[in-house]
C-alpha cells in the first residue's frame, strides 16, 4: 500500500511543478518552452532541500 502512496505523492508533486512552471512563464511572459526547464529547476531544488532536511534531522 504504501508503495501506491508513493507513486501518487510523486506524481502530484511533478503535476504541481509542471503547474507552477507554466504559471511563472506565463507571468513572467516568456514563451512556455520554458517551463520544462523551470521544472526540472524546481524538481532539483525541492530533493535538495528533502536531503538536506534529512542530513540535519540525522545528525
């Protein structure tokens, strides 16, 4: 079961990156081929931080 809960947190996240790359060009008005670059900025940024948070609870 948690395996399934897994997947389907994974994919809102990725669906709610992917959305809020394509709010951002749209505000910030540049073409929306740039926001499969913006996701996966946003997708890096939100593992380090997951990680980092994970480093300091263990230490």
């Amino acid at each position: 079961m948690d395996k399934y809960a897994d997947i389907a947190a994974r994919a809102g996240w990725t669906g709610a990156e992917a959305a809020l790359a394509v709010g951002v060009t749209e505000l910030a008005q540049v073409s929306v081929w740039w926001a499969a670059p913006l996701a996966l900025v946003l997708a890096a940024a939100k593992t380090w931080v997951v990680n980092r948070r994970k480093t300091a609870e263990a230490a």
